[in-house]
C-alpha cells in the first residue's frame, strides 16, 4: 500500500502523475514491488548504500564473474545488484529522501570501538538465547520485509525456511508476498507477524485471528510513518495488478473478481489505517493475548509508554533510513532507550547492523537481539533461500569470533565496558 510497495512504471504522463501522487498519499504499509521496465530511462537515484558516500561496502573489488563467493554482506549487497532490474535494486537499498538516517545507521555503529581484554581465555561461545520465552541459536533474527516475491522466486517461504533452519525467528511482514497461512505452511520455524492495520477493524480482527491460528508467537507492530524514496519515485513503482489483488485477498480484505485494477488501487490507499494512537493498543489487547511487541522506538519516552501499556517488546528501529529522514540512528538510541525500560519488556533493535560486530555492540549497550533487513533481502535476491541461509551464517560466524576474541563466552557477558564511545 505505500512504497513499502510495488511499483511499475506507466508510461503516459497523466498515469505518472496519477502514481507520483498515489506515492506522496501513501505513508504507511504494504505490498510488494514490481520492477522498472524503462531502465534504459536516465536516472540519478542515490541507490541508497552503494552511493560514492557510503560508508559502507568494503568488498566493491568482489565481481561475481571472476567466481568467487560471497563472504559477507556486502558481497551479497553487490550480488543483488547485479541479479535485480534496478528498480527492484534501489527498492531495497534506498532510504528516504537525502538518505541521511541511512547513512547514519551504518556510520554510527562504525563509530564504536571494541576495546577486548586479553588473554580471556575463552574458546567456546554459547550465542543462543530466549526471546518473550522462545528459545533461538541466536540473537540474529530477520525482521518483516515487503516483497520478497519480487526479489526471488522462492521469496518470504525461502526466508521462512532459512531462519527455521538457522533456529531463529523471521518476522513477516504484512505486506511479504504471501498469506500467513501460507507462510505458515512453509516451515515450522518460530514467526512474528507484523501488522499493519486495517481501518476495518472487523477485517484487523479477523486477520489477527488468523495469525493466531497459524501459530504465529507474536505481533510486531509497526508505527514510524514519512516515507519518501526519491530513487521509487524516479523509478515510478507501481503495484502489479496480480500483485496488489493477492496482498488485499491475503489480507482479508473483501476483494471481488470484477474490481478492475484502478478499483484496487483506490481500495488501497483507503484501507490502511495510518493514524493510529496509543488507544489502539487497548483494542488490539482486547482481541488476541498474543505478545505484542512496538517497532519504531526512537524515544525514551515512547518506550516509556509502551511498558506503562504493557506490551511486551520495543524495536528500537528507524524503519532503516525508510521513513522519516533526519531522525537518529537506532543504536545512538538504544542505551537511552535500554536505561528506562529496566528489563520490564524485550528490547531489540534493526537498522544498520552488517556484521557480527555490530550484534556485539547492540548487545552490549542493552539489545537482547537485532533485526536484520537488508541483509537478507539482499541474500534472498543472491541466491534465494540458500542466500538467506549463508547471510545468516556469516552473522554467526562473525558474532562467534567477536565473542571470542572479547572473552565473551555467553550473551550475558557482553557489556558496556567493552566498547569505546
Ligand atoms: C525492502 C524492505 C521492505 C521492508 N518492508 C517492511 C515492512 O513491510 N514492514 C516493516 O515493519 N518494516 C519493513 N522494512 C523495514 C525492516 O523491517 C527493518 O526495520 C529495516 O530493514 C532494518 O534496517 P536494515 O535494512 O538496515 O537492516 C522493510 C525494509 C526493507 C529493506
């Protein structure tokens, strides 16, 4: 339903302008993505994290053709490149408007040093851990991503089944490409669903109920609004009709064979409730006793209000860099966050983390577990599920080494004071 979304590109001016507006009404939701068929058109995205200012990337040399593998996040970042329409690509990889959360997602956790004892004498590392009473292997989990059919042909299954086999907890998006019951099907591994909310809250309800059916362990939901992707907008996405049909079915919504695909697109932009307040945290308590958990915290304060609520998790979170541009970063966030929440609910971050270094750091300033977006997107249109699988890997191996070489033999034992700030 809004960038979050697909998009195709139309090729007269007046249905340009018709999806140019539909972007800048869309601020919250769902869908996937359909990719540009006018690549040839000039076009001066910043591509997001591959700009000549990023800060990320260190492996640019990594080509693909000569045959070698990937061997981190970014090998995949530059993979994907190469597999997906750009469209598609920049999707992905773009943030809002100037990308300056964007960049500051990654530059902020560069920032941080690890200063390690030594001498700690630490060989084995236990990385598992308990989230809202799930035991995982790790606290690497993959947060909800829209589109995934459109990245890959194995899309959000393929992810479903790579975290199932990685022992850890995939988030679903709301807008991931498939119904939860089909996701559900895909394999038996731990899921958090994320919702995005219908103004109908009978169709909110039901969808809820469904989840909950499918065994689904907890609700995310997401709250952070304002986003502008000027690479989505250059590339006019569009929603695929095929697409858009299947996510409003998927979603519950009471979707009939005769609705041409302009009807779609006008349901769409009015079903999404983008105005929520705290209130509708009391409705949704009164319609599932699932846990629920708060994507999007950048404030004390709003985590503050979050437990005065009860929920039970807060994902501190910038949406990475895909909302409102000019916020901070979520781990500058995190330990102010981390001091007022006390333990009183789970605390997990995303936006920014590339490597196991940067789980350890999260980690330390008060994460029970991070999120990872990108990255497995990025995996996912590599080499599908089996791409998933590598990258979550790579984050292991890497968190293992930090672990070690910090003489950390458990999560527990990771703390403040190894870090430099
Ligand atoms: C392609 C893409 C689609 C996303 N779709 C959703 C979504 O549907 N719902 C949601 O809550 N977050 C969505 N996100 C945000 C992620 O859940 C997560 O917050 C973010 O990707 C973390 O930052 P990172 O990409 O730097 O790891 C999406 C992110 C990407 C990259």
């Amino acid at each position: 339903m809004t960038s979050e979304e697909s998009l195709f590109p139309r090729k007269t001016n007046s249905m340009n302008r018709r999806f140019f507006s539909k972007f800048l009404a869309l601020g919250t939701g769902s869908v996937g993505l359909m990719p540009s068929d006018s690549d040839s058109t000039e076009k001066t995205a910043t591509g997001g994290e591959d700009n000549p200012d990023s800060t990320v990337n260190n492996s640019l040399k990594f080509n693909p053709l000569f045959g070698q593998v990937p061997a981190c996040v970014a090998d995949f970042q530059i993979l994907a490149k190469t597999a997906l329409p750009r469209a598609t690509y920049e999707y992905i990889t773009s943030g809002s408007t100037d990308e300056v959360t964007l960049h500051e997602n990654l530059a902020a956790f560069r920032r941080i040093r690890i200063l390690p004892p030594l001498l700690a004498g630490v060989d084995r590392v236990d990385t598992s851990t308990s989230i809202l009473g799930q035991s995982i292997s790790m606290p690497i989990l993959i947060a909800p991503v829209a589109g995934q059919s459109l990245f890959h042909a194995d899309g959000v299954l393929g992810s479903a089944r790579a975290a199932a086999a990685a022992h850890t907890i995939l988030g679903v998006s709301s807008s991931a490409g498939n119904s939860v019951e089909e996701i559900a099907a895909a394999s038996s591994g731990p899921k958090w669903f994320q919702l995005y909310v219908p103004k109908d809250r009978g169709v909110t309800r039901q969808l809820v109920e469904r989840v909950h059916a499918s065994g689904y362990k907890a609700i995310i939901v997401t709250v952070d609004l304002g986003e502008r992707k000027d690479a989505d907008l250059r590339n006019r996405f569009a929603l695929p009709p095929s697409v858009l049909r299947k996510h409003l079915i998927d979603i519950g919504f009471p979707i009939t064979k005769d609705m041409s695909y302009s009807d779609l697109l006008a349901f769409n932009e009015k079903a999404w409730d983008l105005a929520l307040d705290w209130k509708f945290f009391d409705w949704l308590r009164s319609v599932t006793n699932l846990p629920i958990l708060l994507k999007g915290v950048l404030r004390p304060a709003d985590a503050q209000q979050a437990i005065a609520l009860g929920l039970d998790g807060i994902i501190v979170s910038n949406h990475g860099g895909r909302r409102l541009d000019g916020v901070p970063s979520s781990i500058e966030q995190l330990p102010k966050i981390a001091d007022v929440m006390d333990g009183k609910a789970e605390l997990l971050l995303d936006s920014g983390v590339r490597r196991g270094t940067d789980v350890l750091k999260a980690i330390a300033l008060g994460a029970k577990a991070v999120l990872i977006g990108r990255p497995s997107a990025w995996a996912l249109a590599a080499e599908g599920e089996l791409g998933v699988s590598k990258v979550l890997s790579f984050f292991r191996e890497e968190l293992i080494l930090a672990m070690q070489t910090s003489g950390c033999p458990s999560l527990a034992a990771i703390k403040k004071p190894l870090l430099m700030m």
